[in-house]
C-alpha cells in the first residue's frame, strides 16, 4: 500500500488517520520514504510493512464443555501447545485432534470429542484460553 501525502510547507504533515509524520519519522508498521517535491509542497510516502490477518476461531470451553474430563486429560497430557496468560492460544484442528488422539484409551470421550473437532473446517483454530 502507497500513500503519497502532499501539503504545503507551512502545515505538518500527518498520515491518512491524521497523526503527524516528520520526515525521516516513521510510525509502526510503515516504512517511510520520499522526499521533497516543488518548493511549496512536500511529500512523503508511506509503505505498510506488516499484514492484518484474520482468523476463525471457536472457544475450548464450548467445545469441551461437556466433555470435562477429555479436557482434563489433554492439558494434563503436556501436549505440544503453550498457553497461560495469553489473551488468545490458537491451535489447528489437525493438530489438537493429534493431540487427543495421544491420550490414553481410558479417557472417556475422546473418539466424541475427535468426532467433533472433525467437523470443523480445517481453517478454523481452537481457542486454548477461552
């Protein structure tokens, strides 16, 4: 993404949310470059450097929620996730459903729960923390 921003000289720059940029400045997440053009205007370009992404999600706690000990026994499995603390751990459904498949045949529920999980479209990620 280019943004050109020209204004007259006697006025500060600012970007396209109205934040004032100095040349030579940069706010996160843009690069700046650019120069000066005619003797009343001044330019500068901005280049986004990082991407947004988005992704789905479902919470752990509705899909566990009647399938405590599933739960417990995966979390107590020292699985290959790191969680706690965190606003949002997401992990793939291939890879949880790895995880589940792990765990001892005496835990109740675990064929339901990979049943489950199963029906999830593979782009859609696990909340660990919710």
């Amino acid at each position: 993404m280019r943004n050109r921003l020209l204004t007259p000289s006697s006025k500060p720059l600012a970007d396209e949310c109205g934040h004032r940029i100095k040349p030579g400045h940069h706010r996160p997440g843009f690069f700046v470059g650019g120069g000066f053009s005619n003797s009343t205007q001044k330019h500068i370009t901005l280049e986004k450097v990082m991407t947004v992404h988005t992704a789905k999600f479902v919470k752990a706690s509705e899909v566990f929620a009647n399938h405590r000990p599933v739960w417990d026994a995966f979390s107590e499995s020292d699985p290959d996730f790191s969680w706690g603390n965190n606003n949002r751990t997401l992990a793939s459904r291939d890879g949880l459903i790895s995880a589940l498949e792990g765990l001892d045949d005496d835990v109740p529920g675990v064929k339901v729960m990979i049943d489950l999980l199963s029906t999830l479209d593979d782009e859609t990620y696990i909340d660990l923390e919710n």
